[in-house]
C-alpha cells in the first residue's frame, strides 16, 4: 500500500499537482509508514508551526513580499524601457556594447524580479530589435537573451538569496557578498563571448553626450534604487527587511507619483499579482518544512551521507556529483520550490565535505540560473520560445554556445571557493 500510494503521489506530481500538495502528501506518507511514532496531526500541526512560529519571526518575512512588490512595480511601469535606453547611451559604444547592454540590463531587472521569467517577458521586446540592429545574428541574438533571462540571480536583492539564506540558516548579507564576483564572473563570459562575436559580425553605438544625459535624466529617478540596497545593506546602515521597505515605498513613490507610469488604481491588481507569487512560495515554505522536519527524523540525510560517503571519498568529487545533480534540478523545478526542497538536504553533507556554507549557495543558485537553459526543459528556452515566436529545438541550438560557457565559469566557482569568500567579513 505504501508503493503504491509513493506511485500515486509521483503520477499526480507529473502531471502537475501543486507542489505543496506533493510535498504534504509525501509527508503524510511518511507518517502512515511509522504509525508507531507519528499520528496523523503530527503533519496537521508542523505546518502552522513552521509558518506562523518560525516564518513569522524572520525578518524574511518582511523582507521577501516587499522586494517583490518592488520588482513587479518595475517590471508593470515602463522602467524596462529608460534601462534599456541608458544602459545603449552609456555602453553601447564600447566593443561588444550592445550585448553588454542586454547581459547589464537583464542582470539588473533579474536582481529584483527573480527568475520568474519575468525578464524575458519584459526586456525581451526591447533587446531583440537593438541586437539585430546591432547586425547580429538571428541565433546570437536569441541565445543571448534567453541566457541573460535568469543573469543576475546572484545579486541584491535576490529573492532566491533571501529564501536560501532563511532556509539554510545563513546571513543574508554574507551571501550578497559572496555573490558579487561569481555574479560578476558569470556577466564578463557572456560579455567576453559577445566582444568575440562582434569582431565578425556586430556593431557599436556611437557615443552621443546629449543622448546619453536624455537617458540619465529619463531614468534619474531610478538610478538610486541600486544604491539604497547596496550602500544600505553593505555599509551597514540596513538589514534586509529596512532596505526593503525603503526600496518598495521608493519605487511606488517614483512611478506612481513622479514618473506617473502607474496609477493608483492600477495598483490593487499589482499587489494581488506580487502577492499570489508570495502566498504560493509561503504554502510551500510551510509544506517543504514539514516535510524536512520528518525527512530529519527519519535519519534520511544521514543515510544519504552515508551512502555517499561509501561511493564519494573527496570534496571534489562530490562537488562534481552535486553540479551534475543541481543541473537536473534546475531543469525540472523552479528555484523557489528547488531551495525549499533541495537545501535541507545537501547542506549537512555538503558540510561533512568542508564545503563552506556562503560557497555553497552560491554553486546552488548559479546551477539552478544554469539550469533555466538547460536542455529539453530550462524553463528559459520555453519561455523564449513563447516570446520570440520560436521553435523550442532551435532554442536549443542557440543557446549552446551560452550553456558551455556558463559550465566552465561553474567550474571555476565551485573549486575556486575564494571567489565566493574573498569578499566575506571574517565572523567575530
């Protein structure tokens, strides 16, 4: 009866039950196998417990729903298009400028959206044409953008830095930090790939100053956001839910009142948009750990380590395993539900192998940004295959070129463990 109700949950997760529904079923499942230990509210009861006793608590909390109001705010005003327009004036000049404006701009709006695909949808209408322009390729072209629709993963204030940072038990902070220069790695290969493409067939912008202080002045308003999260966080004069809360009254100030992109009527739909997002990630939340408080019980990561350490004698060995097993991850599951199922799991094994717990996160997310374009089904080539009206095969073949760079720049994160530290305080 337990295989058969283990078949049951599986078929009714292929064909795309809610993830909290499979996460709770699973944990009911487990609690039907040991009537001897557990009963029935045992599962009943966590999951108010996790949400309202320990969600609650976290400045998580406060900090996830109010980013996000922030990104959908930008993401419904016409912000997109001041960024695309300045990030032209101010880089397009440059060798392989006109890819750097859509690896910038995408690495930005990401930042605040998540990889939710919004990216794609927002920018891509903006990009495409520049880039053709520019006299590149059809398949460059797409390769690029469908790459860049989740860069930026790995800056503030990420979303899925926040949730991994709740959920692993490490300081958000740090992990902004930790982020910066694999972020930074992952940008300068797209650029450096573009910079090689451009020599053959690509186009720069002529710098012109009165276009580039018309596009300052259009996006002046906006500029400072970056600047509240980075200077506030980093210089110690905010937490995360403070630099929120600025950020999300900041931004509905500037494109309600200033900007006058959005009305005031416009933002009820807004809200319940943003805020169905977070509701679904707080279900799930609430469901995966529940779920891993049972998974704890039953010794499962232990038994995994010890499997593991009866196949995997070293660290890098077992990083290499953990890429391979992060990148199927990150084609089958969106990042939100992979952070909240995945983490609980790895994190003590990955700690047995002395992986440091900022160095981890970060080979985490980078797979899963790696994974949206992962072929037959990154999220990333569905979505642009929807946008740019294209066949999905032929998505793949444009982003290959991306997908092997991105691999070699992983590589380098995950046995380079000091460009993830390098920028880490030392802990008093």
């Amino acid at each position: 009866m337990i295989l058969f109700l283990a078949l049951l949950i599986l078929l009714v997760a292929l064909f795309g039950a809610p993830l909290f529904a499979v996460i709770a079923a699973a944990a009911f499942l487990i609690i039907g196998a040991h009537p001897e230990e557990y009963v029935f509210r045992d599962m009943a009861q966590s999951l108010p417990i996790e949400l309202v006793g320990k969600l609650a608590d976290s400045p998580l909390f406060i900090a996830l729903p109010l980013f996000t109001f922030a990104g959908y705010l930008l993401a419904e005003s016409k912000a997109p298009a001041r960024l695309v327009a300045l990030s032209r004036a101010l880089l397009g000049w440059l060798p392989g400028g006109i890819p750097l404006v859509a690896v910038a701009a995408c690495a930005f709006f990401t930042a605040f959206t998540g990889a939710t695909g919004v990216t794609i949808i927002a920018l891509g209408g903006f990009l495409y044409p520049i880039l053709r322009e520019g006299r590149y390729s059809e398949k460059f072209s797409l390769g690029l953008l469908t790459t860049c629709g989740s860069l930026g993963l790995l800056f503030p204030p990420s979303l899925p830095i926040l949730l991994y940072g709740y959920i692993a038990e490490v300081d958000i902070d740090r992990l902004f930090r930790a982020g910066v220069l694999p972020g930074l790695l992952l940008m300068g290969v797209l650029v450096g790939w573009s910079i090689f493409r451009e020599g053959r067939s690509g186009a720069r912008v002529p710098f012109a100053a009165a276009e580039a202080v018309r596009a300052v002045r259009a996006a002046a308003w906006e500029l400072p956001i970056p600047l509240i999260i980075l200077v506030g966080i980093y210089g110690g004069y905010l937490i995360a839910s403070e630099a929120a809360a600025l950020t999300a009254l900041y931004v509905l100030v500037v494109e309600v009142a200033v900007y006058r992109d959005l009305r005031v009527r416009d933002l009820p739909s807004i809200v319940r948009r943003s805020m169905v997002l977070m509701g679904a990630v707080l279900i799930i939340l609430a469901a995966a750990l529940g779920f891993t408080n049972l998974l704890v019980d039953q010794n499962v990561p232990q038994q995994i380590l010890g499997f593991m350490l009866r196949h995997i004698s070293d660290r890098y060995t077992f990083l290499f395993v953990l890429n391979l097993f992060l990148l199927v991850v990150g084609c089958l599951m969106d990042i939100f539900s992979a952070i909240l199922v995945v983490v609980p799991l790895i994190r003590p094994i990955a700690g047995h192998f002395g992986v440091q717990p900022e160095h981890l996160a970060i080979i985490f997310l980078t797979n899963l940004e790696i994974g949206y374009i992962t072929p037959p089904v990154g999220l990333n080539l569905f979505l642009a295959s929807l946008r740019f009206e294209r066949r999905v095969v032929d998505l793949y073949r444009a982003t290959l070129p991306f997908l092997l760079l991105l691999l070699a720049a992983l590589a380098v994160i995950t046995y380079v463990p000091a460009l993830s530290t390098c920028l880490l305080p030392a802990v008093k």
